[in-house]
C-alpha cells in the first residue's frame, strides 16, 4: 500500500506520521512523492508504524511511478 493511501485512509497527517515515527516532515513527503525511499532502519519503522500495510516494496512501487511520469513529462515537453 502506498504510504499517501495509508495515511489518508488512516486520517494522519504527514507531520503526525514523522513525530510517529522520529522523522522530519519534510522527509515523509519526499518518500510520498517517490522522490526518495527511505533507509533500511527507517523502512523498519515505517512498517512497525503501520502493522506492516506499506512495504518497501511500496515504495519502490511509488518510485517507479515517479519516475515514469517524470519522464513522460519530459517528452511531452515542446
């Protein structure tokens, strides 16, 4: 599961899930962007957080994509 689709479904605010889990807000949105995946250490916690619902196969998932529509913009681009 995507951690944006985790936390809505949740109702948690991004800032609320990096006080949750000892991050900066700033960080979670980047992963929610797929512009970075987290640490090992951090994947961890991630997936302690939310009883195992976002993977870090998730967020590879969500990088893929990212990278796919950053791309797609690129060649759209006149």
């Amino acid at each position: 599961m995507r951690l944006s689709d985790y936390l809505q479904e949740n109702q948690i605010a991004a800032p609320d899930f990096a006080r949750l889990i000892g991050c900066d807000k700033g960080t979670v949105y980047r992963w929610i962007k797929g512009e970075v995946i987290p640490m090992p250490d951090t994947i961890g916690e991630i997936m302690n957080a939310t009883g195992g619902a976002v993977t870090f196969e998730d967020f590879l998932e969500e990088r893929a994509r990212a990278r796919k529509h950053k791309s797609e913009a690129v060649e759209q681009t006149p």
